[in-house]
C-alpha cells in the first residue's frame, strides 16, 4: 500500500471516500489499492462511473466493470451526462473532461463526500508538462498537476501521480480485464501524439520530467508567497464574487507577481477549477496597462475599469445553467457559490445568472437591489431560481431565499485580512 500518495490521512479520509472510475487499467488499479486502505481505516468506497455512450462498447464494458469492483467490496453508482455539446467544441478533450468531472462533483456533493480520487499517473504528468511547455505555458501551467486541488466544493486528489503506469499493471490479479478506450489511440488529439511521441523515444524519460515539474512546483510555492503579500495590498474581493484591483500595483510589482495575482484573480471571479492560459494573462496585462484601456472580456471575467480601480467579475451570459430537484441537500453554482436550502424548491427548477431581465423582474415586484452593496454587472452575474420561467428567488436577497449562499475561494489568501 506504499504506492498511494496520501498528502494527509486526516484530510482524505471521510465516511466514504470516491473514486473516478473510467474501467482503464489506471482507476481500476487505483480503486482495488484504495480499497485495501480503506478496509485498514474503515472507511467506505463509492465508485462514480460516468455513463457518456460516446462509443458502442461502453455499455457492454461497463457491463463488465461493475461486477468485478462490486467484488471487490466497492459500491459503484452510474454518473449520467449529455455530451452532445461538447461534440461541436473544438478543445473536445478538454471540455469533456471538465464537464465529466462537474457532473461527478455534484454527485459527491450531494452525498456529502469531500474528497475525490482520480487515477492520474507518473506518465500523466509528463504528458501533461510536455503538453503545456509546447503551449507556452508559465510556472503555474510547467508546474503540472497537482496531487490535491480543490474542485468545485470537493476535493480531487490524484494518489497514483508518482506512480509508472507499468507497476499500476502489476497490482491488479492477473485474471482482472480493463478497458481500452480506443479514443486514446487518435492522432486528432495532442495528448495521444505527444503518449506515442514519449513511447518512441527512449532519451525521453517521464521520471525526469517529472522531476522538473516538482521543481516548479517548488518555484511556484516561493512565488505565490510574494504574490500574496501583494494580492492583499493591491486587491479586494467581495463576497458578491467579484474582485476591484488597484492600478498602483503595475508601477510596484514585478511581472511575474503581477501575473500570479491576476491569474488567481481570474480563476476566482469566472468560477472555473484551472488557471487561465498564460498567453491569454499576457494579452490581459499588455491591455491593462494602455491608458485608453476600456473593458474585455478574459477567461469567463468581464475586466473593467471602476472607479479607479480595475473590475473583475463573471460574464453573467455565460454562468451555467443547473436544473434542480428535491434530492439535492447543496450546490456549486457556476465554480463559485455554494447554496444549500435547494429542497424547497418545485421540481423543474433551474439555477442560472439572475441577468439584464431578472433585474427588471426585481424592479417590477418592487424589490429593491440597492442594498447590495456591488456594481451593477455584478448583480447581472449574481444567481437566482426560476421555475417556469418566472423569477421565484434570488439567494442573496434573504426576503427570496431562506438556505445559505457562500462564494467559493479558489486562493489560499485571506481575502479579508485588511
């Protein structure tokens, strides 16, 4: 059991502990290991499969996986998605993989379960670093997947990242038969040409890049203290989940720092669970600096200038739309709210951006929104509950909602320290 990479006992393990389980060799390998830990410390193991039908053997793998882990001692529950959108994306991968991961999340929240495993391993990594060094990425992208991050109200944590896939296959009985995703195979997609790239080239070593990706780590971590000290004297975020910079940190703060704060400033305010690309934080800050600079929009952020200072906040248009039902005990909205007192809601209900017409409605029931104390494009981004299409509640106005609404940080900075 040394195999398992475990940033702290107390920290993963809760009543039941979730695995991603795709039925590859790698979250097979990972579901049987952490279900002989598990067994040690008595905890219970949920594994979420989630049932795409992107290709007409999933049904008859899945078919299979089921029994073999349920004999194992592990629940498995299907995990349904509609991925028809994600056909027409031209990041498919990408998004997918995303969506995949929300879907599972909302799962996990709903049961109460904090943390997520996924079956991420050694040659993962430096797939992943060699894909991003080939995109331009800076510290944080070179820097890698991290073994624990937080992921929209859970946790996913990644056991296996230092682990060679070739050991992951001699854990599993010998008997144990795993899919093969064919889609893995595909020339289309640059992850699968960088995994054939690294098989054919034997100078090409993922423990060394591996390696590197914990040095930057390590770089990161030196930086991000910086960054922190100034995040908290140049930046405010509000609990309405919008961000007002001043612009005195352009004159103060080296290049470097200055992308950390408004990488995480980004990340915080669009909701999202990753970092914006680095080019696109380049382009960001070139604009930013401009004396004419008027407004853009980065990342899922409208960035604008307010007051003096440089506004970040979600473009409301593009907030996720949710329905809701009776079963759900909590929700992560859009990456960045979590709302309990969800029951009370009819069934059909949908949680999206309360926007340009929810702010008439409110107008016109003569409910003021004065009192929130944020701009005016925030309160557009602000989520509201309708049913039918008629407004019936917005959680931040309290006379509309009787649950509790909290905005998600996505730094470790204390936001509120001044």
């Amino acid at each position: 059991m040394d195999v398992l990479y475990c940033p702290s006992n107390k920290g993963i393990c809760s009543n039941v502990i979730a695995i991603a389980l795709s039925g590859g060799v790698d979250s097979l390998s990972l579901t049987y290991l952490t279900r002989k830990w598990s067994i040690r410390l008595g905890v219970d193991i949920a594994a979420l499969i989630v049932n795409h039908n992107l290709r007409l053997e999933t049904h008859e793998e899945t078919c299979k996986i089921i029994p073999l882990v349920r004999s194992w001692g592990v629940s498995v529950d299907l995990v349904h998605i509609d991925y028809g959108f994600f056909l027409k994306s031209k990041s498919f991968q990408d998004d997918f993989r995303l969506e995949r991961y929300n879907m599972i999340a909302k799962v996990c929240n709903n049961r109460g379960i904090r943390n997520l495993l996924v079956g991420h391993h050694l040659e993962d990594q430096a797939e992943t670093c060699l894909m991003r060094y080939m995109k331009g990425s800076g510290i944080l992208g070179l820097k890698g997947m991290s073994p624990s991050v937080p992921f929209s109200g859970i946790r996913l944590v990644r056991p296996l990242i230092f682990v060679p896939k070739v050991r992951l296959r001699s854990i599993l009985p010998q008997s144990t038969c795993w899919v093969e995703d064919t889609s893995n195979y595909s020339r289309k997609y640059i992850r699968n040409n960088i995994r054939n790239f690294m098989k054919s080239n034997l100078n090409v070593n993922s423990t060394n890049i591996s390696k590197s990706s914990v040095k930057f780590e390590k770089i990161d971590k030196f930086l991000e203290k910086h960054a922190e000290v100034t995040f908290k004297k140049f930046v405010y975020v509000s609990l309405y989940g919008y961000a007002l910079m001043s612009i005195s940190i352009f004159k103060k703060t080296e290049s470097v720092i200055l992308e950390s704060v408004i990488s995480n400033i980004i990340k915080t305010c669009s909701g999202s669970c990753y970092y914006p690309r680095y080019k696109a934080i380049l382009g960001l800050i070139g604009k930013l600096k401009k004396p004419k600079f008027s407004g853009i929009n980065c990342s899922g952020c409208l960035v604008s200038p307010y007051k003096g200072k440089i506004l970040f906040t979600r473009e409301w248009d593009m907030a996720e739309k949710t329905l809701l039902d009776s079963t759900l005990k909590k929700i992560v909205w859009d990456g960045r709210f979590s709302i309990t007192g969800i029951p009370g809601f009819p069934k059909g209900s949908v949680l999206e951006s309360l926007g340009n017409d929810g702010i008439k409605e409110l107008n016109r029931m003569k409910i003021g929104v004065d009192y929130l104390t944020c701009p005016s494009c925030v309160k557009r981004g602000l989520p509201c509950v309708r049913f039918k299409n008629t407004l019936i509640s917005v959680p931040h106005i309290k006379s509309l909602f009787y649950g509790k609404i909290v905005f998600n940080f996505k730094v470790s900075y204390d936001f509120f320290s001044k």
